[in-house]
C-alpha cells in the first residue's frame, strides 16, 4: 500500500506530487533497519530541535517578561497549554509528512485550486518575513546591550549570518542540526544559572501551573494571556516540521511509517519540553526578579537586561540573558531559512538556491527594521516586534486548518489517519488558535 508509487497515485489530492521536499537533503540520514530503542531513537534525534527553536524566539520573550513582572507567576499555566496544543499540532505535522511524503506546502498546493494556493503562499511568506523581523532585532539588541553596537548597525551586521547558514548547507543537515541543539542547550544552561540567582519560591511556581479564574476575569491579563497564546505555535514551524523529518530514510512499509512517526512525535515532544522550560524560565525569572521587588512594569528586554544586575547582586546574570537572547535569535535564523525554501518550493514548485532564498528573506525583514531603528530608535524596535508577533498570529490559522484537514481525511492518511478522539481534539485546537487570534488582532489594533 505504501509503495512509492501507489502513494503518489492514490493519495486523495487532486494532482500528484512533482518532487521531494528539500531535495537536496531528503532522506539523505539512514536509519538502522536492525538495533535496539536508544540506536533508533538516535537517528531520528534532531528535527524536533529545529521546530523548538520558534518556540523560544525572541518574540516569545516580551509577553513572558511582561507576565511575569505584571502577574508573578498566574500565567505559567497559560505557557503549559499553549505548550501541549504545540505538541499536538506539530506531531501532526511530522506525520503528514512521514506517510503522504509532502511537506505542508506541497499538500495545500496538491489539494487547493491555484488561486487559494498562492493567497496562502503569500500570508505563508508574509508570516516567515515577520518572524525573521523577530529575529532581526532580537540579535540587534542583543548586540547592542552586549557589546553597546548601536541598533542599527545590529541590524545590518545580522544579515552576516547567511555566511553561516551556507557553510552548514553544504556540510550536511547533521551539521545544522547540532548547531541548532548547542544553541539550545546554551540558552537553555543560561537559564538554569539564571534561575539559581534569582531564587524563585518553588512553591508559588507549582501554584502558577494551576489554572486560576483571574486569567479571565482580568481584562489585562486575558490580553497577555492571548499573546502568549497566540503566539506560541508558530505557522512556518508546521511547514518545516512536516519536510525535515523526510530527511531521514526510514523503511517505506507500514511498519517503517508506523515507526518514523512514533520517533518524530517523541523527539519533538522532548525537544518541545525544552521550549517549554526556556518560555516558563523567562516567566519564572521575570517573577522573581521584577515582581517580588515591586517593579511591575517590566515589558521590554532591554528594561529586564539593565534591572538583573542590580536586582539578583550578580553582573554574569545580564551577560548571560544578553548571550541567551542572541543565541536565541541566531537560532531562528537558520529554520527561517529552511522555512522559506520549504514554502516557496512547495507552494510555487519554485527552485531557488539556498543563499539567494535566505537573502530575499533577509532583506523583506531587515529594510522595515532599519528604517523604524533609524526613524524611532529603541521604542520602535520594541514596538515593530509586537507587530511581527500580530502577523503570526493572524497567518496561523491558515496553516493549522490544512493540516488538521489533511490528516484527519482517510483517502490521504489511509491507516494512519486521526483517530476520532484526535479528529475532535485537533479542531477544538484550531477553532481555539482562530477565536483567540481574531481577539488578540481586534484589541492589538483597536
């Protein structure tokens, strides 16, 4: 049943699939056909840490900062629901690509007419330019706060980081893969001393992953509370999900699909708890440090990188928020690179070298950011990230009904498609994702 060819033919989309998502890497990691739990596990090990990675951009860092400085630690239970309905979506994700053999963007593309696929393209890209906006001046100020660069010269000096990008291309998808894990584990060690020196009381952490009536109640909370909502899952991170984990080459049987998707769910859902940690340590850290000391009104990261020094008694507390944020930015950069390629190829069956895709990115992100740096200075930075997070949040739902669509429909996924309770699960979470964001949108701009 699951032979190249017949999935091709009988697939349930309208036309068939023209070429391999990201051809150039797909299935290109073998897996073992023999050996234990730990050796296969092992290969799979890797493309849940590139999805994680949009889980912790800096555009994630302010509606934590300004949680958890405004509201101690109430919103800890909003970061965990939000971090199960990533779970969820981006499982299902990995497995539309496991056993259709096409990334999201191929499967909207084989399915829609033209017209709704290049609407969709657009807001796809649209979505892709505001986080690598994210990422943009998430690196600027961290320079700046690190190395007193001025914004807009950070601006212009994170477009370097093509070089870095084309250099692990062309060393192998492993090599992008534990660049993007080192880095993780670098934010994610920066937290940890982080949280040691601020000292947070354990006991009101657990209380804030029980969830209160104020979150409703409170206007001004439920408003933080719908952007870190709102902006968790990030759309282009279910199109990259559902081509990375083609890389590897798993046995294309019913056995071998069963398995490549019981090893992708566990690895981002590992890599996802991390996401989780990093998100729920900024909250924590903002908590402890901002709120226990009466100052309330910590939104922006450059307020939080200035007040950790003279709050915690220690100046490596700055240092590292300041490498964490940068390492978290840097990090961004790469899937948005992938991202693209994977969006473009699949939407428009377009080829664009990797270097000149990246570049094209770039520049739709780095000419709004140097003209607002140049015009607004630092306020305006902070402001245009609460935008690029606006943007996300509003394309998110026109990829997560496709993919809720696609794998919960028989002639596409076959055996492998949602179980009722999953079908019932998976809509609630993307009419929940839609309602929020459509609120979110209304009271950002209204």
């Amino acid at each position: 049943m699951f032979k190249e060819k017949e999935i091709m033919d009988n697939s349930g989309f309208r036309q068939n699939r023209k070429s391999a998502s990201l051809q150039e890497v797909h299935q290109s990691i073998p897996v073992p056909k023999r050996g234990g739990f730990l050796r296969k596990f092992l290969a799979f090990l890797g493309p849940g840490y590139l999805v994680a990675v949009g889980y912790m951009d800096p555009g994630n860092w302010a509606t934590s900062l300004e949680g958890g400085s405004k509201y101690s630690y109430s919103l800890l239970f909003v970061i965990l629901i939000s971090n199960i309905m990533a779970i969820i979506l981006q499982s299902l994700s990995a497995k539309l690509g496991i056993v259709t053999g096409r990334d999201l963007a191929q499967a909207c593309r084989d399915h829609f007419s033209k017209p709704v696929s290049f609407v969709l393209w657009i807001l796809c890209e649209s979505a892709i330019a505001a986080c690598d906006l994210a990422e943009v001046i998430g690196s600027a100020i961290a320079l700046n706060l690190l190395f007193h660069i001025p914004l807009l010269y950070g601006v212009c000096i994170t477009a370097f980081d093509i070089l870095l990008v084309m250099l692990l291309q062309n060393k192998g998808f492993r090599y992008i893969e534990a660049f993007v894990m080192a880095l993780i584990a670098t934010i994610t060690g920066c937290f940890i001393v982080e949280l040691f020196l601020s000292q947070p009381a354990i006991s009101e952490v657990v209380k804030g992953f029980i969830p209160s009536s104020q979150i409703v109640s409170n206007p001004s909370m439920l408003y933080i509370s719908l952007g870190i909502l709102g902006a968790t899952v990030m759309p282009h991170n279910l199109y990259l999900h559902s081509s990375i984990v083609q890389t590897r080459k798993y046995e294309n049987s019913t056995n071998g699909i069963r398995e490549a998707i019981k090893f992708a769910t566990l690895d981002s859902t590992i890599a996802l708890m991390l996401a989780l940690f990093v998100n729920a340590g900024i909250l924590i850290l903002a908590a402890s440090a901002f709120y226990q000391t009466g100052h309330t009104g910590v939104a922006e990261i450059q307020d939080a990188y200035k007040l950790l020094t003279p709050l915690l008694g220690s100046g490596i507390a700055s240092i590292l928020f300041g490498v964490a944020l940068l390492a978290s930015g840097q990090n961004s950069t790469l899937t948005g690179t992938l991202a693209g390629q994977i969006v473009m190829e699949g939407f428009l069956n377009i080829k664009l070298k990797p270097w000149l895709r990246r570049l094209v990115t770039r520049l739709i992100a780095i000419i709004p950011a140097v003209i607002v740096t140049f015009l607004y200075g630092e306020k305006g930075t902070n402001e245009l990230l609460i935008l690029s997070q606006v943007i996300l949040s509003v394309q998110l739902s026109f990829a997560v009904i496709p993919l809720v669509m696609f794998t919960g429909d028989k002639k596409k996924m076959g055996e492998f498609v949602n179980r009722p309770w999953l079908k019932i699960l998976a809509w609630f979470i993307a009419i929940l994702i839609a309602v929020l964001n459509l609120y979110l949108l209304w009271t950002t701009l209204f």
